[in-house]
C-alpha cells in the first residue's frame, strides 16, 4: 500500500513538473526560435536593400539610348506634376512642394545607376509627402486629396521598381515589393486621416504588376546571356576538337612515315654483317643493338600508331590489341606524296571542276614530312573549291624553289548557287597546322573577282644529308605527274583565257 502511494506521489509530481516547469522553457524557446529567424530575415534584408551600389542601366542592342532618354523625359513630367499636385491641391508652399515634388522625379533618374538606393529614396519621399499633405487633408474646400501616394508618387515609383527588377535578383525585387506594400499599409490603415481619397491598394496592384513585369524581363534578359554564352562555349570547343582531330590525323600520317624508316634502319642492320668479308664481334655486336632499338622503337610507335588510328582503343579484340576489325581502324596504306597530284587533280576533274595545273622550277625531293603536307594541302584546297565554288575554274600551281616548296591554289566566282555546306569550316585549320609544323606558312583569302586563293610554302632545308638525292650515281627523283587540263570549252557570250 505504501509502495503504490509513493508511485500515486512521484507520479503526480513528475506530471507536474512537467506542466509547470517545462512549459515554460518551451515556450522560452519558440519565442528564441523566433526572434532569430526575424534576425536572420533582417540580415537577408539588410544585405539586399542596404546598398548603394552601382548598376547601371545597359545600352540596348537596338535601341541603344532610346530607354534612358524615356526615362528622363518621365521623370520630368513626374516632378511637373507632383509640384503642381502639392501646390495646388496639397495646402503646402511653393518651397517645400518644389522640394517634395522633385523627390520622385530624382528617385527616378538614380534608378538609371544605383536602382536599389533609388528605391530608398522614392520610399523616403512618400512617407515625407504623406507626413507633409496629412495636415491639410480637408481643409481645401471642394478638393479630396489623393494620401497617402500621389499620381506622381505612384508613377514614380512604379518606375524605380520597374528599373529596379530588371536589373538585380528576384528576391530582392520581391523584398522591395513587401516592404511598399507595409509602408503602405502603415501610413493608410495603421495611421490613416481625415476626408482623403485611399490610393493605397491602387499603388499596391499596380506595385506588384510591375515587379512581377521587370522580373520577367529580368529573367528573359539571363536566359538569352547564358544561351549566348553557351553558344560561344560550344563554339570554341567545337574548334578545339576539330584542331584536336587535325593533329590527330597529322600525327598518324608522320607515325607511318617514322614507322617506315624505322623498318629501313632494322633491315639495314640486319644485313651489314653479310656485307663484310670478316666483320668483327664488336661491329656485329653494335649492329645487333641497332637492330634491336630499331625493333622495340617500331613495336611502341605500332601501338601508338594503333591508338591513335582506332575508333574504340579500350577495346581489346580488335586490331593492334584495341578494337574488333571494321570498328575504326585505318587502313595500313601507304602515305599520298607529290607524284599522286596527277591522280588527285584528275579525281577533281571527274567530279566536275575544272581544274588546270602547272609545275615550276627544278624538281627535287623533300622529305616524306613535307610531301605529305603538301599533298594534303592541294587535297583540301580542292575539296573546299568542290564545295564552296561550283563551276569555277581551279589553278594549281607547284614551284619548287631554292628555299622549298610554293604552292598556290586559286578558284574563280562560283558559277552555280552554292549549296550549303554541312562542314564546320574548319578545313584552313588543318592546312595551317602542318605548315606550321614544317616551318611553313599558309594564307587564304578572297580575290577582288569572287574567287579564292590559297597560298602555301613549306621549306624543304629539312631533307637530311646522305639521302639518295646527295648521291651522284642515283638517278634524280621523278616529277609529279600531273595531267594536261582538257581543251576549254566556251559557251557563247564568254571568252575562253
């Protein structure tokens, strides 16, 4: 019995307790729950409104200064009508209704630079408006005043929103609306006075129409800067990649030439022993080694060779250990020089260019490096005339001189309508990469008659000494073939050069 008395006891003091001595500390808390989020709705206030920053109104595109001479020419006729308005019908003196009226009008032209501290001073002149017109409010006989905004105030203030949404955060547009609205509300409902008419709900509508306006355009304005920006982006990076893709090709092609005189060094090593009527272990021993490096040195340039010529090199079942057959990889050819210009300029032809060619100068040879670019840089020189230039007459021009190689490759006014292209322009990139990578230069322009000449020099001081050419016994290399252009043909009314 005692023991169920004493539970009754702790029971109810417990329950108590509970009522009287922790409600209050959870009441405690709410209240400090409360009171810091109002602080930290008070900093977000203060760090979005307490500012004089400066934002200035951009120049349009089209309408260049045409909205900044608007609003000027607003904000005159807001201080016109808000002096007149408190002259007249307000009670108050021609000097402080000069300075009242000018207020909004001011608010307006900052707002054309610093629209939040515009804001600020548009709210300042109402209240000092509301404050001044309340004394006199029904004291003019036959007039009711407009409190606590006046047309003028309303419409400039309507105006500095407006400035003001377009050009900071949403939030912040929408903080400035709150705040009108409870100014608003304190000046008509919590002080309000005597025989007026309210234009306050009329400022409120009108208010947030015109935030939520300014904030659409706002956000219109962002939307068009960041697809701007992101067309921009992918430009470059489209540019970028096809460089990429350039260099990578570049690179396959020079990896077969490196490749093949990798494979020449290994036979010649393989066989200078058989040379020598008695060669010593030491030659032998060095030739071996030469072999050797030579054999690993094309083992690592096949697999790079490899990568770079397959489509999917994580693949492991395909050729060179990187991708199945038929998935990418490039056909082992051999590399295109000078002497295929004939054939080339005669593919051109059967397409339907007409293509004449012409060599220069003493014939010599280059190095595989040079002959390549050279022969890709006619390739591409053509390809773009086919494209570009339907139905012109193309001239290429090779002149081997003391310093290296000229070419020139010049088309006249297209013919037909030029259809558009699906390629991305890049072709030029290319040409001007390997002349770069040679020593070389390339130029490209546009001729007064509507053609297009491209212009290109690669050194040939690049052909290494003891090569065939240096030899007096070997025979000089051959010239390109290249075909004779077929006889012209004239259509009436047109000269054949």
């Amino acid at each position: 019995m005692f023991r169920e008395v004493t539970v009754s006891k702790v029971d109810g003091v417990t329950e108590s307790g509970d009522r009287q001595g922790f409600a209050p500390l959870a009441d405690r808390g709410r209240r400090g729950l409360w009171v810091l989020g109002a602080l930290r709705a008070l900093r977000v206030l203060r760090d979005d409104l307490w500012t004089a920053r400066r934002d200035p109104l951009p120049v349009f595109v089209w309408l260049r200064w045409l909205p900044h001479g608007l609003v000027c020419l607003a904000a005159f006729g807001v201080a016109l009508g808000g002096v007149a308005q408190l002259g007249d019908n307000g009670g108050l003196n021609p000097g402080a209704a000069f300075a009242i009226g000018f207020a909004p009008a001011g608010a307006v032209l900052l707002a054309l630079r610093r629209p939040v501290a515009a804001w600020w001073l548009s709210m300042a002149a109402a209240v000092v408006c509301a404050v001044a017109v309340r004394a006199h409010l029904g004291q003019i006989p036959g007039v009711v005043f407009s409190w606590p905004w006046t047309a003028a105030g309303i419409i400039g203030h309507l105006l500095v929103l407006l400035l003001l949404a377009l050009r900071v955060r949403a939030r912040v547009a929408v903080e400035a609306l709150a705040l009108t609205a409870l100014l608003t509300w304190a000046l008509e409902g919590g002080w309000g006075g005597a025989d007026y008419q309210p234009t306050g709900v009329a400022a409120v509508v009108l208010s947030a129409v015109v935030t939520v306006l300014g904030i659409a355009l706002h956000g219109r304005r962002q939307a068009r800067d960041e697809l701007v920006e992101q067309t921009s982006l992918t430009a470059e990076e489209r540019a970028r990649r096809t460089l990429l893709e350039e260099r990578s090709r570049i690179a396959r092609e020079l990896h077969d030439v490196v490749a093949h005189h990798m494979s020449v060094i290994s036979i010649q090593a393989q066989v200078a022993p058989h040379l020598v009527e008695r060669p010593s272990p030491e030659l032998v021993e060095n030739l071996t080694g030469i072999r050797r490096n030579a054999l690993e040195a094309l083992t690592e340039l096949r697999r790079v060779l490899g990568v770079l010529r397959s489509e999917h090199p994580e693949d492991p079942e395909g050729p060179y250990g990187l991708g199945a057959p038929g998935t990418g990889a490039a056909p082992d050819a051999p590399q295109p020089t000078l002497a295929r210009l004939g054939t080339l300029i005669e593919n051109t032809r059967a397409a339907g260019l007409d293509v004449s060619a012409e060599v220069r100068g003493a014939v010599r040879q280059y190095t595989p490096g040079v002959e390549l670019s050279a022969y890709r840089i006619v390739q591409e020189a053509l390809s773009n005339a086919l494209r570009h230039a339907p139905g012109s007459r193309v001239r290429v021009e090779v002149v081997h001189g003391p310093d290296g190689l000229q070419l020139e490759i010049a088309n006249s006014r297209p013919r037909r309508k030029v259809p558009p292209s699906p390629g991305a322009g890049h072709g030029l990139l290319g040409m001007r990469e390997r002349a770069a990578m040679l020593g070389g230069r390339v130029t490209a322009a546009a001729t007064a008659q509507g053609g297009f000449t491209v212009t290109a020099f690669l050194p040939g001081d690049s052909t290494p000494p003891g090569t065939p050419s240096d030899s007096p016994t070997d025979d000089p290399p051959a010239a390109p073939s290249l075909p004779s252009p077929p006889p012209p043909t004239s259509t009436p009314g047109e000269k054949t050069p």
